[in-house]
C-alpha cells in the first residue's frame, strides 16, 4: 500500500510532470476501492446532492451531509488524499463562517484539504482559510453552486471576453493562497493558458488535456448514474447495469424458493428432540 500523500507530493508530482488521478466518492466502500486501485485522491464532491440524494442540483447539500460522508470516505480509505467539498451557504456569509466550516471539514470529517468554489468573489474567503492552516482547492469555470446565476450548467471561457473571466479568477484564487486548482467545464485553449502560467497544480475535469491531472465523478465513470452523464466524463465500465441484472436474479431466486441455498443457512446444533418437545409444550399454551 503507498503512502498517503501530502500537498507537497500533489505539488512535486506537478513539477515532474505526473498527471493525478482523482476521483468523486462519498461512501466508505467506493472509497476502498479507490484506495486499492491506487487512486491520488477522493473528492468528497457536493455532487451527493443528484447521485446520493436525488436532488436536481448540489445546493441542498448541507455541512452535516457533507461531513458525514467525509467520516465515511476517510474510514475506507485511511491512506488517500480526502479533499472535503464546502456545500453551498458554508463560506458565502462570511470569512468567520468560512474558516469555522472549513476547520469542522478538517477535524470532524477528517479530510487533508477542503475545495470551495469561485474566483474573484471569494478571494477573501480562500485567504481568511488558508491563513488558519488549511489547505485549500480552488474551484472556478462551470462551478455548479452557481449555475443558476450562470443561467444553467455552462461551459466558461469559450470567448475571450469570458475566458478574461475565468483566467482573473484563476489568479485571484492562486493570489489568495489556494494550493491547486479545479477548472470544470473550460476550453482546453483556456485551461492550458491558466496551466502554463499558475505555479500550483492546475487539475481538470471537462477542461482537456493540459492540466497536472483529471478528475471524474465516479458515479460517471462506472455508470453508477442514469439521469445524466456530460460530455466530458468517459465510463469505465457499467456498474448500473450489473447491479441491475444482479437485482433481477436476486428477485427470480427468492420468488423460485432457489435463495437461500443451504449455504446460507445456519445450522441448529442443540438436541432435536429436546427441541422438538419444547416446541410442542409451547405450542399448547400459545395465544396468538
Ligand atoms: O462535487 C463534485 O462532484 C465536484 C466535481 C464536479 C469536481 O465538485
């Protein structure tokens, strides 16, 4: 089993050009698998809100749903980097809000670092966090907390006047004091600019190639979630589908008398007859 990471090794890995391999995960079984595999780090992502909870979108996420699926994530996996993903209405009110729901991240839902969204706008709050010792991700492009003030979940920095946008966000984040970088749903043209001149590991997900790393919601990956898979995300395999065909068996076993087989029957080991004579005394004084 490696070593658990640490920001420097993320930053290391960076200057010598290895690419990270992140995943999106919120329970303890997934996040064993992750850590078996091999994987550089969990985000425990607000995206629990649509894959775990069936909401439209991820602002119904709550600090307490979110730590708790941290307990989780960091319980399968003790030795892999757990990024803990600040929901929205955890950081927006204040910078004392920010720091107090960032630190809940760090010592009740043992995660290594905690990712927040946005750029300019809450440069301030990335400061006032990191200031206090944690290590912070940033967030900016197709930032999903936001999407209906961006009018639905869009692609940014497709123009120049918009990629201006997304690029002062990236230098507001770095300035701030964020130690990496998340851009979503970028141009690759975009995302390899902000690549080419941050100093801090640039990761991506739905930004191209030109990253120090890529990051894909599992649920998408192993076709966990039917309702929508984006442009970006590739699947790896079909988990959906197995699961699915594994229910029906299941069903058709129970319904046919085949499960349980007796394999998965305990066995009784006292005295049958002792048994059986208790059974029938019982019986007589029972009232049903
Ligand atoms: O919550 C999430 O899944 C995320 C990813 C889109 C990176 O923030």
């Amino acid at each position: 089993m490696s070593k658990k990471k640490t920001i420097l090794d993320l930053q290391q890995m960076k200057e010598r050009g290895e690419q990270a391999a992140w995943m999106v995960i919120y329970d303890s079984c997934m996040a064993s698998f992750a850590e078996e595999a091999g994987m550089d780090m969990i985000l425990v992502g607000d995206s629990m809100g649509m894959i775990i909870y069936g909401y439209e979108g991820t602002v119904p996420v709550t600090m307490d749903m979110s730590i708790a699926h941290c307990q989780g994530v960091r319980r399968g996996a003790p030795n892999t980097y757990i990024i803990g993903d600040m929901p929205f209405g955890s950081y927006q009110s204040s910078c004392e809000d920010a720091v107090n729901n960032a630190v809940r991240f760090i010592k009740e839902g043992g995660v290594d670092a905690i990712k927040l969204e946005g750029g300019v706008a809450v440069a301030d709050r990335i400061r006032a966090i990191s200031n206090a010792g944690i290590v912070v991700f940033g967030h900016i492009g197709l930032t999903p907390q936001s999407s209906a003030a961006m009018g639905g979940f869009k692609v940014q920095g497709k123009t120049t006047a918009s990629a201006k946008a997304v690029i002062e966000d990236a230098v507001a984040v770095y300035r701030a004091g964020a130690r990496t970088l998340l851009l979503e749903g970028v141009p690759e043209e975009t995302a390899a600019y902000i690549h080419r001149i941050l100093p801090i590991p640039v990761y991506g997900i739905g930004a191209g190639s030109d990253c120090d790393g890529q990051v894909i919601l599992a649920a998408d990956a192993l076709g966990v979630y039917k309702n929508f898979t984006p442009k970006f995300a590739k699947k790896y395999c079909n988990l959906g589908e197995i699961a699915t065909q594994g229910m029906k068996e299941f069903i058709d076993e129970v319904k046919t008398g085949v499960f349980p087989a007796p394999e998965h029957k305990y066995k009784f080991t006292g005295d049958r007859d002792e048994f059986a004579s208790f059974l029938a005394e019982y019986e007589k004084n029972l009232e049903l």
